[in-house]
C-alpha cells in the first residue's frame, strides 16, 4: 500500500493566519512543520496515530490515537483552563476529532469507541462533578461533557453503567468512560 497524505478533512489552515496543514503530511512520517500562525509544530502522522505538539508550548497539542478500535484523545488547546486568554491559533479541538476519525477510516482503522479520562482541574472533569451534583445522575454528567458532546457528535452515544469508572487513587479523582458506537 502506497503512503498517503493526510486527508484535511475540515480542519482549518489559511497560511498566515491559523491552522495545521495536514494535508501537506504523509502518512508514516513526523518532523517540524510552520502552521498557518507561523509557529513551529512538531506532527507524527500514522495510520492509528495522530500527534501535534507546539514546539515552544510543549504542553499545547493535539493527539488521536487508537488501540483494540478504541480511541484516546489529549487535547490541550489553553494555556489557561477552561477561558478563552492563552486560546492556541492553531489548534481546534473539535475539528481535529472529526479529522482523526476520517482520516483511521479511510486508512481502514476501525474505530468501535472513544474513552474519555478527566482529572481534576480539567475542564470535563469539572463539568462532570458539577452535573453529578446538580442531578445525581453520573451517566448525564459524563454525557453533558465536551468529551460526552463530541463522542455523540460522532456516532458514540452509548454509556452504560459499566463504561463509567471514578477512581480515587493517587490523592484524587479521576474519571474514565467508555463511549460506544450502537451496534
């Protein structure tokens, strides 16, 4: 099978003002490449594999990956939690999600669910146990996130009881869950 390039796929790139250009990108390769607001980011594109990282702002980037057809996100777009001061010019969360998604497809990686993982102090986790407190209900909560928003968005709102994980290891809450696709 031939290396191909990255499919766009929607994701936005006007040089000289904002965006990835993905479809500069072939499949299988990494390195440093100018985005449209001129910063320098480091992309790793695979099959199953999708990693930009800000050079200068190594803890801004963006990454898809999927193992067994399940697929893990790190989206780090802020500098600052949950507002618009320190918003990455480049980097947009949701529209690399649906890239992703059409970009494992059309190079035959099945994708059967999206695993969300909060910590504290992200903004899903925060919007977790606000909705948890207000109704009760921890399957709304995960559902009412950006992480449950997006998943359903894309083909996976399923979550049963047994997709949803609170850890209280390690001095603090972490919470996984499982969105799947209907079968």
């Amino acid at each position: 099978m031939a290396i191909s390039r990255v499919e766009q796929a929607g994701y936005p790139y006007i040089e000289g003002s904002h965006g990835i250009p993905f479809g500069q990108l072939l499949v299988g390769s990494e390195g440093i490449v100018k985005s449209g607001s001129g910063r320098r980011l480091f992309c790793e594109m695979g099959r199953s594999r999708i990693h930009v990282l800000d050079v200068d702002e190594q803890m801004l980037g963006l990454s898809a990956s999927v193992t067994y057809g399940v697929i893990k996100l790190n989206l780090q777009t802020r500098l600052n939690n949950g507002s618009q001061q320190g918003v990455h010019p480049d980097l947009f969360a949701a529209k690399f999600v649906g890239m992703a998604l059409v970009n494992f497809r059309h190079h035959g990686v099945n994708v059967v669910s999206l695993i969300g993982n909060w910590h504290p102090g992200s903004v899903d986790y925060r919007a977790f146990q606000k909705t948890k407190v207000a109704t009760g209900d921890a399957l709304l909560a995960a559902k009412s996130t950006w992480t449950g928003k997006i998943a359903a968005l894309h083909g996976f709102t399923e979550l049963n009881a047994e997709d949803l994980l609170v850890d209280e290891e390690l001095g603090g809450r972490y919470v996984w869950a499982i969105f799947r696709r209907p079968k």
